[in-house]
C-alpha cells in the first residue's frame, strides 16, 4: 500500500486541529458555565442590595407576596416583613448558601440591614439551565469553525502540493529525458533540496545518454573504417594474378583483421568494465608486473624497444585483478605503440607513505599539457603521435581506475627526457 505524505500530513494535522479544538471547546464551555454561575450569584446580591434600599416602602408595595421572576424562578422575601419560609432556619448565617427548598435545591442570598433581612433565592436546576443554554452559545461559533478550519488547512496543502503533482505528471508524460527542462516553478521551500537533487540527477543523466549516443556513433563510425578497408583488401586479394602477389595483399589483410579484433575487445573490455562489479582480492604486483611484461614483449621485440621493470621491494595491493591489469596492460599497449624504434617503457611500482604508485614511462613524444585530459577520452588520438591505436586504451584505463578507488593522470617525465608518464595511485588502505 502506498503511503500519501499529503494524506498523512492532512491526517494528522485534522487530528491535532479537533483535538485542540475539542480541549479549547471544552476549557470554553467550563469557563463560560463558571462565569454565568458567578453572574448569577451576583444578580442575586444585586436583588437583595435593590429589596434594602426602601425595605417599609417595598414591604408596603408587595404586602407579603415577596417578589417572583417565573422565567429565572427568582423569589425574593423580606424579613420581619414576609413571613419566613420553613426551609428558612433562623440559624442560617449571612452570605451564599445552597439549600434544600419544597421546590428542591436552592441557592440563597442572605443579607441583614438593620432590623431587616432580605432573602433571595433561585432554583438550581433553572440556574443550570440558563448557564448550559449560555455556554452552549458561547461555544457553538467555535464548534462551526474547526470543520471550516480543517477544510482550509486540506486546501492550502492542496495548493502547496500542486506544483509537485504537476512535475510529476510532466515527467511521467515525458518521452524522452533529451526534452525541455522540467519546470519546477512553485516548489516548496521544504522540499526545494529533494527537487535540486532530483534535478541534478536527471542532468547527469542526460549527460550520460550523451555520452552513451557519442560513444554508439564512434564506435560504429571506428567498425565501419577497418570493415571497409578489410572488404577492399579482400577483392584486392581476389584479382591477385599469382599466389606471390596474393600474398603480399594478405598482409594488409591480416593487419586489418587484426585491428578490428582488437577493436572488439577493447569494446568489450570498456562495456565488461562499466557493467561488472569489481571482484576485490589480493594481488602480488610482481606476478602481475611480469604477466604484462611477457604480453607486450613480442610487440617491444619487433620495434626494438627497450621494456623492463622496477620493483623495489615486494608489494600487494587489494584490488580488482582484472581492473588492474587492464589500467597497466593498455598503459603499456599505448606506450609501445606510440615510442620510436630504439626507445625504452619501464613499469614502476613502489611502496609510499600515502599508498601504492604505479607508473608507466616511455620515451615516445608524449602529449602537451593542455591535451592531457582529454586523451582519456574514447576514440580520441592525437595526430602529432601518429600511431594506430584505437583509441580506447587510456579510456578504458580511466574507467578501470575509477572502478577501483584509484586516481590517474598524465605527465611528463621527472628526468626532463622527451616521453610521457601516466601514474596510477591507489591508496594505502589497499596496500600490504
């Protein structure tokens, strides 16, 4: 079942507004009931101070009918003047009393002036009829407002929720994640940091689909050239006039071949490395050193190219095996492509305070400082080296090295030699 914030919160909030207005009802009520039963108790000492003022003329007046309001039941007596009546006992001192009458409990105003005393009294249960009549009066304007209040408060929640409702009607009906910006006008303030996170997702997002559509079209545009160069060798070698001449137009043939099989699995390398998860284990960086080392060396043979090795000491590092040795076997694919007939590429690993350094340095022309960044891009590859790579290499090493906690980068060489070094850093907590 789903749960509704705007449900919940109008729960909770129609809850908390009838609870309150319940307990400020009912504090309303007993206030209002205590203040007519005070009005009334004075309105009975108001009737006695009237009945003192001319106690013979008033006596003379009502001949000992005493005074009676039917609609409050008041009754009003004077003595000496009326004679007292037997739910009277003469002991009964001044002041409020509630007392027992034939007519049931009452409650009585005695006060004495002079040789005069005036008495009076009024029933109990029409008193609290017209406290509970009042009181209900008072309270009905507050009953009537916490419905209105709870529909005002369900509304304004409504409205406040709307510009949310509305975005996402405009993301659900939205084909496609390429398409105009969402509008997010109106948003409130409360959840404004959800929306920014939503809205920097959905950038990243974009800017991955970019990426992704980029890299479909190179890597089309990259099988499409060796394919075309590969069908034309093949009906060059089909109008070959003698076995000789067919196979020396084999040769560029297999060349081709070749290039675009490696350009498959270099595809394939990068697509593995962006899907899979890395498998951590601890790998010996001399087993690995010269695993890569015995790959490139009939490349580094054939181009007469000096390829060893410094290891200081004995090193382990917890990584992904097969993450590393993508990262240093396309390092040293592209650094025995790149370098000159003659030249050196050295693999150095060493232990340091801030973690494990591995670099790959090469005597080749190197890359200038501005263009540094982006020969990790796929598909990219500098015309002033030259070379035939495919350009992927250092891309799937960046990716690699992002999988496993590790930082990469290009420079130049420390012995101010022409050449190029990219280093790989992993942290101390993966090394042993």
């Amino acid at each position: 079942m789903k749960s509704s914030f705007q449900r919940r919160l109008l729960l909770h909030t129609g809850v908390a507004v009838v609870a309150l207005g319940v307990l400020a009802a009912a504090i309303q009520f007993v206030l209002a009931w205590r203040e007519l039963r005070e009005s009334q108790d004075d309105m009975l000492r108001q009737v006695a101070a009237l009945l003192l003022r001319h106690p013979g003329r008033e006596a003379a007046g009502t001949a000992g009918l005493g005074i009676e309001d039917h609609d409050a039941r008041i009754h009003a007596l004077m003595l000496p003047i009326d004679p007292r009546p037997p739910w009277l006992d003469a002991r009964v001192s001044e002041g409020m009393h509630s007392l027992e009458g034939p007519a049931g409990r009452m409650r009585v105003w005695i006060q004495r002036q002079g040789p005069y005393t005036a008495v009076v009294a009024q029933a109990t249960d029409a008193r609290d009829e017209l406290a509970w009549n009042g009181a209900l009066r008072a309270l009905l304007p507050s009953l009537l407002l916490v419905p209105l209040l709870i529909w005002l408060i369900g509304r304004g929640v409504r409205r406040g929720f709307a510009p949310v409702v509305r975005a996402a009607r405009q993301l659900e009906s939205s084909q496609s994640l390429q398409g105009a910006a969402l509008q997010w006008t109106g948003m409130p303030a409360e959840i404004q940091p959800f929306v920014d996170a939503i809205e920097g997702l959905l950038e990243r997002t974009r800017e991955l689909m970019r990426q992704q559509q980029r890299f479909v079209a190179d890597a089309a545009h990259e099988l499409r050239s060796p394919l075309t160069a590969l069908a034309l060798q093949a009906r060059n070698v089909r109008h070959a006039q003698s076995l000789d001449e067919a196979r020396l137009r084999l040769e560029p043939l297999e060349q081709g071949i070749e290039r675009a099989r490696k350009l498959s699995e270099q595809l394939l390398d990068l697509a593995r490395i962006e899907s899979a998860d890395a498998v951590e284990e601890w790998i010996d960086l001399g087993s690995l050193g010269r695993e890569l080392l015995a790959a490139g060396f009939p490349l580094a043979q054939r181009r007469g190219i000096d390829l060893g090795m410094e290891l200081p000491e004995a090193l382990q590092v917890r990584s992904s095996a097969q993450l590393l040795r993508a990262i240093l076997g396309n390092a040293i694919d592209n650094a025995l492509k790149y370098t000159p007939p003659g030249g050196e590429v050295t693999l150095r690993m060493e232990a340091l305070r801030e973690g494990v350094r591995c670099e790959v340095i090469d005597s080749g022309p190197g890359i200038a400082p501005n263009q540094r960044d982006d020969a990790f891009k796929p598909f990219l590859r500098l015309r002033e080296q030259g070379g035939e790579g495919t350009g992927l290499g250092l891309a799937i090493a960046r990716e690699a090295a992002l999988r496993i906690g590790a930082t990469i980068s290009l420079r130049e060489r420390d012995d101010q030699r022409s050449g190029l070094v990219l280093r790989l850093d992993l942290p101390a907590s993966r090394s042993a």
